[in-house]
C-alpha cells in the first residue's frame, strides 16, 4: 500500500499493567512534547489538552515507575520547566522501537484486513 493510500486500520500499542496503561502513544506524544519544549503546560497545549489533564498523566507515569520519568521545576522569577529524566528518555525509546517494529511486523497482517472490507480504501462499494 503507498503512503497516498487511504487506510481504514491503524495500530495503537498501548502497555497495560495491573495499575492500568503504562504507556501508551498519548503518553509517549507527551513525554516527547514535554522533551522538546521543557515544558508540561506548553506539551499539553500542543496536544489540545489541559494543563490538569497532562499533569495528572505525568503524575500517572511518575508513580507507575521504579523511579520519575520527568523531573519539574516550579516558577518564579525565570519560570518553572520540566525535563525528562535517564529513564523517561530510556523508556520513550524503548516504546518508539516498540511501536516500530509492531508496525513493520504487522503491515502483513494490517493489509489482510484492508483487502477483506466491502469498500476497499480509497474506492467504491461493487
């Protein structure tokens, strides 16, 4: 299938422990996003959610793990920011690998489901 092609399937990996989801591409998206700017409130802008909302799943992660995936730092006269900690990074990896290879390993069977729909992507019933 080319990358022009309409899709009817995707795949989400998401990591489920006894406490829940893990890890999943929300909280990935956000652990990078919390990379790139230093920031929990502006990642949680850029994901169209609220400052409670990204902070809860920041907490949510912290807690999950033997030890924080972000570090905060409150504001003041320079501002507060936030950064990923040794394992935040670690763990943002290994879940991007995983998601990569869940995809290059399924494609096969992703496409499977494509062929088997009454109206195939991108074209007309019959």
């Amino acid at each position: 299938m080319s990358m022009t092609e309409e899709r009817h399937f995707a795949m989400r990996l998401r990591l489920v422990g006894a406490q829940g989801i893990m890890m999943g591409p929300g909280r990935a998206d956000l652990l990078a996003l919390i990379e790139q700017t230093g920031s929990i409130a502006a990642a949680g802008r850029q994901m169209g959610m609220s400052y409670k909302r990204a902070w809860a799943l920041v907490e949510s992660m912290n807690g999950t793990f033997q030890t924080p995936l972000v570090v905060a730092t409150k504001g003041g006269a320079g501002g507060g920011g936030a950064q990923l900690t040794a394992l935040g990074h670690e763990l943002l990896a290994a879940y991007r690998g995983l998601q990569a290879a869940t995809e290059a390993s399924g494609a096969s069977f992703l496409s499977r489901f494509e062929t088997a729909l009454a109206v195939p992507p991108g074209g007309k019933a019959g």
